[in-house]
C-alpha cells in the first residue's frame, strides 16, 4: 500500500515529433481535438524503458491495472489483432504497429464537434431524459457513441475497415495483454452506449450510432475483472513474470474514486481552476446535467460526476473585490460571519456555469427580495455558502444521500483553506478531510489491480485497501448546522428555479 516508483511522460516535451499541445491538436473549426495514436504508443515503450534503466524490478509485479481519459477511442485497422497477438520482443511497440490503425488521430474528452450526432441519438432514443435514463447521461459532445457516429457518416471507408473500436483506457490494457481488452462497465457508462442499470450494450442507441457496432465493442465486462495475463512481449522485452495478471483498465475519475478509497455515502470536492464532485450513489436518479457512471468497485452500485465551472477563479474574484485580494482577509471573513449569513444568500457565476446553466450574480436578503448588493464580509459567506449548497442540492438531485458515516474528502487548490473546508463541513453536515490526489488515478489503478489479483467482485474493495495511508481530518461539523442549513437549503433551490425560470422566460 505505499506508493515506491512513480514517472512520466509529457506528450509536448518527450515526444516533440507529434506537435501537440497539452498532448493533443485542436483542428482548425476549433472543435475537433485529437490525439495520435502512436504517441500513446510511444509513450508506453519511453516510460517502460525509463522503468528499465531504473532497475525496476519488472519480475515482482503480481497483477497490473490502469486508466485512461475518459471518452476517447481508438480504431483498430483489419487484421490488428494478429500483429498485437505476434510482437516481436527485439522492437519497441511503436514501430510494430504503425499499420494497426484506421484511425491515426483519435478523438479525445475534449473534442465538442459532434453535435449534430447528439441530437440525432436524442432523437433516436426517445429524448435527452430517457437517454440519461438508459446510459446515466444526455447526450454530450465527447461521449464516444456519437464520436462514432460521426466517424461512420464523415468516413464510412475508417468505420468499415475498423475490427475493433476501443476507449483509451481498454486500448492502453490491450497492448498489456496483446489482444483486445473488453472494455469495463465504468469506463463503458462514458459513451452514451452502455446501460447502466442492466450493464448491457443499448441497442437502440448502438443501432443510433453505426452498424455493426456491438461486434466492434466487444462484450463489456465488470471493472474489477481480470482481462487476461501480460503477453510474452513483456515478459521477454522486460522480465515480467509469466502470469502477471492484467485487471479491467477504466477511466480516470472512476480510478480516482478507488484511488481516493471514497466508500457508500462518501463524497470527493475538488476544489480547482473548475470544482468537481465525485459521488458514491446506491439508487442513481439519472438526470439532464452530471453523469452517471457504473461504479469501479462495487458493481451494483454507481458514481456520479458533477462539474461546477465557476470554482476558484470566481472566489478569487470576490476575493480582490471584498478582501484585498488576500485570502487571509478572505478566511478572517468567513470566520466573523455566521453559519447561515443571518438569511443574506447569493448566486455567483462569472461565466456561464454547467450546474445549472445559469450566468451572473443575483443577491438576495433574508425576505427572498434581490438586493445590488453585500457589504464585503456578507459577500464573502454568501458565495462559499452559496457554492457548497450548490453541490449538496445537485448532488441529492442525482441521488445521493448523506449518511451518518459519510466522508467529504477535499482536494485541489483550496482545500488548504481550513475556513473553507469549515463552511462545507457546516453545509453538507458531514466532516471533511484532505487528502493528497496528485496522481489519485495511477494510486487507485495499483489498488484496483490488487483488488482484482485479491477475487475481485467476491471481496470488498475497501477490504483490501484498507491499509493504504488514511486522508486527514480538516473540519467537523459545527453543532447547530443541520438546523441552519436545513430551512437555507431549500431557499436556495427554490430561488435558483426562481432564476433559471427568469431566464428562460427572458430568452423565450
Ligand atoms: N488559501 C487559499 N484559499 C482558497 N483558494 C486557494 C488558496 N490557495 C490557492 N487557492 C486556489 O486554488 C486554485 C488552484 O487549484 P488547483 O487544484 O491547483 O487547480 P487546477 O484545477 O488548475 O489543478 C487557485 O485558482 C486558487 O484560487
Ligand atoms: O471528460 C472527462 C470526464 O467526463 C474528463 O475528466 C476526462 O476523463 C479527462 O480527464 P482529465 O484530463 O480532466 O484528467
């Protein structure tokens, strides 16, 4: 359970011979984004030759797992398979499967060009709701199905000629194994494709997307599985022991909720650029914003993911506004204002924010009646409260409930900021800890990996984690919180509808 080699590779640095930026290249429309395939590859034979050159001891290593971005997909020309199932050991990966692919550029999470394809699946299935029922998400731009679709109707010569359509992280398995690796359950709820419920491929919406497509899928498995055994190229190239299991590759935020060790009821706050919620749910309520994923370790339950844009770039905007740009001014207010603000609630939200979509800054007093403006200390609360009621009430529209041995863990930049961490300890009336994620998805990919050498579905994952480092308490519940927070809460969620309702009726 401690962490003792970690490396990387940086696309734009190591690998300059590909021209990306951030590892990917944005297309001239400005919507299309793309990563070459090959660089990926690339990547996999620098960081296991650096391992090399370091003495790592390839031979000890009983099972690997790993993840990959979400939404991404690579496209396996014809006859793929026979090369990855033949590799020569005295070659590295990249120059034996230059020919393997139909597609060399891949869409990657970031790409927003396919939105012609996503009303098309709406359509197709019935509505936005009823497909946020079936896969736990409306239709997004960069989920891989409409990806796909597009694939088949701009070029239906790559789509024919694809055996096998893989996501990063199953792609990034199959050059472990030397053969395709079926993509996991929840990784798999990333495409707009998979059912989350039943964990079957939607044949309606497969049928929305391209032809053929399920055989090109392959069956999608349980993410604890073990997928196979390493092939022999790694075993000859790097002394890996004969055996070594491969276990399910998934998506990154999935490896971080194991790697994060969130459990039923806990809750995981990045507080970034952008904040991002990560929720355990038992009954998902699939609604048209977040997603819902099938959970990465316990198979019948689910995790959903929440981003709220307007994060640490509008608190430190009040921050310059009402506390001298100083976050020390900035704490000392929250900590001479009281829990609840004496009724005094605001919206805050520079840019047009995803949860909901709502954009501007609306301030209300304890009579509901919208005032111009807060004196600075009253800002200050108002916004941190406001933000934290935020995540609790949409959070509890997905489902999730809080429970008496719910855990909110905090990370990102401003989980430093004790007073902060105070104010959401106080709102969502459970304590908060922090917890170092740098690298959360590679830590949850090694547990993963012990937990599926350990049987996998037949064990608790928490179990078998259970003496990884423990994430350190950062605030307790105030005593009188649940009583303040249980009449604010409902305000807000009754003044935020008060304003979307505004502002559609003003559009319409
Ligand atoms: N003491 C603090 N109190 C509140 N926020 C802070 C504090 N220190 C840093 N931050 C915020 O942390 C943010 C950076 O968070 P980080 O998790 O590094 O972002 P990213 O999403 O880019 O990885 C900064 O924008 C800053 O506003
Ligand atoms: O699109 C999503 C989640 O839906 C992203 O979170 C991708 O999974 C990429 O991950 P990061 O680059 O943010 O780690």
């Amino acid at each position: 359970m401690n962490i003792f080699y970690e490396d990387s590779v940086h696309f734009d640095r190591d690998l300059p011979e590909f021209g990306t930026q951030g590892g990917v290249h944005v297309h001239k429309d400005g919507l299309t984004v793309t990563s070459p395939v090959l660089m990926w590859v690339q990547a996999l034979d620098v960081i296991l030759e650096k391992m090399k050159a370091s003495g790592f001891d390839f031979s000890q290593v009983l099972a690997l797992s790993g993840a990959g971005q979400q939404h991404g997909s690579i496209y396996w020309s014809a006859g793929a398979s026979l090369v990855l199932a033949s590799l020569s050991p005295d070659l590295p990966l990249h120059q034996q499967l230059q020919a393997c692919f139909s597609l060399s550029d891949s869409p990657v999470w970031m790409d927003s060009s396919t939105t012609t394809q996503c009303r098309q699946l709406e359509v197709a299935v019935g509505g936005a709701q009823v497909l946020s029922c079936l896969t736990g998400s409306r239709a997004y731009e960069r989920f891989t199905g409409n990806q796909i679709a597009k694939i088949y109707q701009q070029n239906p010569e790559v789509y024919s000629c694809t055996e096998r359509i893989s996501l990063v992280s199953s792609f990034a398995a199959s050059l472990f194994l030397g053969s395709y690796s079926p993509i996991d359950f929840s990784d798999g709820s990333g495409m707009n494709l998979l059912q989350i419920q039943e964990k079957v491929w939607s044949q309606a919406c497969l049928s929305a997307c391209a032809p053929d497509l399920e055989e090109k899928l392959g069956p999608p498995v349980p993410s604890c599985s073990v997928v196979g055994v390493i092939s022999s190229y790694y075993i000859q190239r790097y002394g890996f022991a004969p055996g070594c299991r491969v276990v399910a590759f998934t998506g990154d935020n999935p490896a971080s909720l194991a790697g994060m060790r969130l459990e039923e009821g806990d809750i995981a706050v990045s507080l970034g650029t952008s904040d991002t919620l990560f929720l355990w749910l038992k009954e998902p309520v699939p609604a048209l914003e977040g997603h819902i994923f099938c959970n990465p370790v316990e198979t019948q339950h689910y995790m959903a993911l929440l981003c709220f844009k307007n994060g640490s770039l509008m608190r430190e905007k009040i921050r310059d506004e009402s506390a001298s740009r100083s976050w020390n001014e900035f704490s000392k207010a929250l900590r001479s204002t009281e829990m609840g603000n004496s009724g005094n609630l605001g919206f805050y939200f520079d840019v047009m924010e995803i949860t909901p979509e709502m954009i501007g800054c609306h301030r209300f007093n304890a009579e509901n009646h919208e005032v111009p403006a807060f004196p600075g200390d009253v800002e200050i609360r108002a916004l941190i409260e406001g933000q934290f009621m935020a995540k609790r009430i949409h959070a509890e529209g997905l489902g999730y409930r809080i429970m008496p041995k719910t855990k909110i863990l905090a990370t990102g930049g401003a989980s430093c900021n004790r007073d902060i961490l105070q104010v959401l300890a106080d709102v969502f009336g459970a304590p908060v800890y922090v917890t170092d994620t740098a690298n959360s998805a590679c830590a949850g990919s090694a547990y993963r990996a012990f937990h599926g050498l350990a049987g996998g579905t037949d064990v608790a994952f928490s179990e078998v984690v259970k003496l990884a480092p423990n994430p350190t308490l950062a605030a307790t519940p105030t005593l009188e919180a649940s009583q303040v927070y249980k009449a604010l809460l409902p305000r807000y969620a009754s003044l935020e509808q008060k304003i979307l309702s505004q502002t559609y009726g003003h559009l319409e």
